[in-house]
C-alpha cells in the first residue's frame, strides 16, 4: 500500500524581508503572499522548487497581454530538511520569463549575476553553481532539443500543477 506524506506546514523567509507561511509537498514550497502596487492591494501565489533552487510564479502585476506567463528566478535555499519548517530564500540575480510555448522564453539579468561575481558577492564556486542550475533548468522544463513541438517538455512542473489551486495559508509580513 503507498501512503503520501501529507503537507508539510512551513515558514518562508524572502530576501529577508518577508515571512510567510506556506505547504511543503515533495520538493515544492507553496506560499502566497501580498503587497501593494498602483493603489491596488495584490496577492500572489509563488512556488519554491527546492532541488533546482529556482522560485517560480505567475506574476498579478504582468500586463493582461502576459497573464499566465511565468516568472522564475534562481535563489539560494536554505533548508534543514524535512520537519525544519522554515525555508530561506535569497534573489540570485538571474531570472527567466517564460510565455506561452509558442513564444522564445527570456533569460534576464546575467549582466548582475556578472557584477556580483565581479564585485565579490558572488565567489567563483557559487557562480558555477549557479549556472549550473539554470541550465539544468532549461534543458530539463524549457528547452526542446530538436523537437518541433509546441509544448514545453515539463513546465510547468507536474508538482506545481497540483498546488496552483490548493488552499494555502494567508499569513504574511512585508517589511520595507
């Protein structure tokens, strides 16, 4: 008989300024989170992938020409595993933005990972890292090889299909 573990209930701390409360399923954090932009209070349901160290959403503030597009960036993680319930993130710089499959996605921001690494924030090792990731990333959910199909290979992740409509705890702190 399979059992499925259930949700872990976790704590994310963004970039050191948000504290969130969030589900663990797998290898993927859900959290939801808001903030205030254009006078409009806005909630936004973001997704850690923890093996890949990338962050992924579907931006509220994206022009209604891009709704349903995708956000990603590459973050560090720090996680002490199954029953630590907490997650910290931190912005890595590079990000890529993926749109219909039809339509190229956009790697962005290699020119502050470059500075980074240039100015000491980055070491060598991290850097590596990093690129690593992302291209892992790409081959694995983006990129087609020599198919001519219209789909991406696995993006979204299965995993965060079945998260992008569970409820999710509403609890959060932003500070400025």
């Amino acid at each position: 008989m399979c059992t499925v573990a259930p949700d872990e209930h976790v704590t994310v701390i963004r970039d050191g300024r948000l504290t969130a409360a969030g589900i663990r399923r797998g290898s993927v954090v859900a959290y939801t989170w808001g903030f205030h932009a254009d006078g409009i209070d806005h909630v936004q349901r973001t997704f850690v992938l923890l093996d890949e160290h990338l962050q992924i959403d579907q931006p509220v503030i994206f022009p209604p020409e891009q709704r349903g597009w995708w956000y990603c960036d590459l973050i560090g993680v720090e996680w002490g595993g199954v029953g630590s319930g907490v997650v910290e993130t931190r912005d890595m710089w590079i990000d890529v933005v993926v749109g219909p499959p039809d339509q190229p996605y956009r790697l962005l921001d290699l020119d502050e990972y470059a500075l980074a690494l240039a100015d000491g924030r980055l070491t060598p090792a991290e850097a590596a890292r990093g690129l690593t990731r992302v291209q892992r990333f790409l081959d694995r959910r983006l990129n087609r090889r020599h198919g001519v199909s219209r789909t991406w290979p696995a993006f979204p992740p299965p995993e965060v299909e079945d998260l992008l409509t569970v409820d999710l705890p509403q609890d959060w702190e932003l500070r400025a």
